[in-house]
C-alpha cells in the first residue's frame, strides 16, 4: 500500500477520522486470527501512518476513536438518537457491535449538560449537574444494552479488537511499528477508563481515588485527545469547588454537592452491573459466539483483565467506593 500524506487533511475531523481508519485497521490486523494469531510487526503503511497520528492520540484504537469519532446520522437532519445512527466503522460483531459503540455514545451524549456546567466550578450551583437524588438517565443504560447487545457475542467475539499490547500475556513483547521504530511499543486498549466526562466530573468534585486507580486513570489520559486532557487538567487548577461549598455553611448548598457525589457513585455500581453482565456472567456461559460467520473464541488475556488493561472488578468497585467517600458529613 502507498504512504498517504498527512498534509493532505484539513481541520480537526479529517485528522479524527484518519485516525478512526487507520485504528481499525491496526486492530483487525492484529487479532483476527485471535490471541494465537497474533503478529509482532505492523505493515509498513498503517504503521508509519497511525505513528506520524496528525490527531495527537497515540497509534490504537481508543475510546475517542471507537466511540466519539465513529458516528453518523442515517438522515443528516434527523435526531442524535440510536434509530438515525450508525458507526463510520465497523469490525467483527454484526448488530452487537453498533449497538456497542453507540449505546456508549448516547452515555456521553447524556454527559454535555454536566460538562457545561462545569466550565466555571467554583460560581455554579451543584443542584445543575444533579437535581434529583437518583440519576435516572444511568438506570435507562443496563436495560438499553440487552436490546443492542449480545452479551455472548461482546465477551467472545467484540473484545479482543478493543484490546492493547500493554500489560497483554498475548503480546508480552508489545508490537514493532515497521518503519517507525525497530523497538516494540506498548499501548492499552480502549477503554470507558478513556471517558473525558468522568475525569472531569471527579476533577470537578474533587473526588480522590487511590493511589493504584489513580495510576491507572492518570495513564489512561495520554489516550484522550490533547484538547481533551487540558480541559480536565484546567478543571484540577480550578478553584476547588467542594471547598468552595464547606466554605459556604449553606446546608442547601451542601445537600446539592451530595446528591452529585450519590448521582456519580450510582452512575458507578450502575458500571459495575453492566459489566457483571457482559463479562461475569457471559464468561461462566463462555463458549464460541458466531457473527455472520465470524468466530469468535473468548480471550484468555481479558478474563480478569478491561480492555484498557485495568484488574476490572476490583478497579470499578475502587472508585465507586472513593466517589462515596467524598460525600460532605452533616
């Protein structure tokens, strides 16, 4: 294949999608004869392509190419909702993958009210972000998924295309991008870990997780877009805005701040049941998954593992219980 210029793109959707395709490219080419297929070297063209990445994201495919980048409307005047969406592009998984990667966005889709407010912490009232003592929208999520997505066919089939080389038994040495580095490289899979809105949030409320899952969610920020990271970061020198309400002694202030820490820690064990559900339970059922002929044999690298690299269990209840811990006593 020829080597594409980059300068050639203009604006900051060319650069994405060019990203999105070359992503999708590197991972169909790695798993698709599964974990004991997998190749050392990438092709040259991908691989000098996906590393010059004009996007400023690393060369994998993250939750920013996966999900924010990879949608479009059936009708381009219609509504942004999952009967006028489709993925840009797709890899093995048939209807559960759409339903994946789109379910997933209208997650994020229901996060900009929130990440609104929080531009300007310190001067908004917390009753903005959660005016109602359970978030509601989170619990719509698990029951959306089964409609969408096969569980069978998530664990067996959609995972291993979303997963690194960091941390991997599969690619212990990591991947050699021919033409760019004689070295392996590592990079983690795509990952919710990736999820602008929920760094922000924690950013915003000051929420403290520990040493360990920090770790994690600090490394999982060089897989944001740059633009993307500089917003949390901007948000972390913000004036804090739990101080801001202790400061206060408004108890109706105080209530407001809690009912956002309850919202998000919910929004948290809502996270935690959609994931015992489509890897828990779909691995005591764990078999073969067949979509439109493709096979799929569970990875054996993921079982106790996230996508992004993450001990996924233990990592999820962590920070859900943290968010807790930053309710503000009476």
């Amino acid at each position: 294949m020829p080597q594409l210029s980059t300068r050639h793109l203009r604006g900051r959707e060319e650069l994405y999608l060019a990203h999105l395709v070359l992503s999708f490219i590197t991972m169909g080419y790695l798993w698709q004869e599964g974990e004991e297929g997998t190749v050392k070297v990438t092709a040259g063209s991908p691989a000098r392509g996906e590393c010059h990445r004009p996007s400023g994201s690393p060369p994998i495919l993250s939750h920013a190419d996966f999900v924010l980048a990879n949608w479009r409307r059936k009708d381009p005047s219609g509504p942004l909702e999952i009967e006028n969406l489709d993925p840009i592009i797709s890899l093995p998984g048939g209807e559960s993958l759409r339903g994946f990667i789109l379910v997933t966005f209208l997650v994020e889709k229901a996060a900009v009210p929130g990440i609104k407010v929080g531009r300007e912490p310190p001067a908004v009232p917390c009753s903005c972000l959660a005016p109602e003592p359970s978030p509601r929208g989170c619990q719509r999520v698990p029951r959306a998924h089964p409609n969408y997505v096969d569980p069978a066919v998530f664990y067996a089939v959609i995972r291993i295309f979303l997963s690194g080389w960091k941390d991997n038994p599969a690619m212990p040495d990591g991947l050699v991008y021919e033409g760019v580095s004689e070295e392996p490289m590592a990079f983690s899979g795509g990952s919710a870990a990736q999820s602008t809105v929920l760094h922000a949030f924690d950013e915003l409320l000051g929420i403290r997780h520990s040493q360990e899952s920090t770790a994690f969610l600090h490394r999982m920020r060089d897989y944001m877009p740059p633009p993307h990271r500089a917003f949390i970061e901007e948000i972390g020198r913000a004036p804090s805005l739990k101080q801001h309400v202790l400061c206060s002694g408004d108890a109706r202030l105080r209530a407001a701040f809690n009912r956002c820490i309850t919202a998000l820690a919910d929004f948290r064990s809502c996270h935690i049941a959609i994931v015992t559900k489509y890897i828990a339970v779909a691995k005591a059922k764990a078999g073969r998954a067949e979509v439109g002929g493709w096979a799929g044999r569970p990875p054996a690298a993921l079982e106790a593992k996230g996508t992004g690299g993450s001990h996924i269990f233990s990592f999820l209840k962590s920070v859900r219980d943290t968010t807790r811990d930053g309710l503000i006593s009476a």
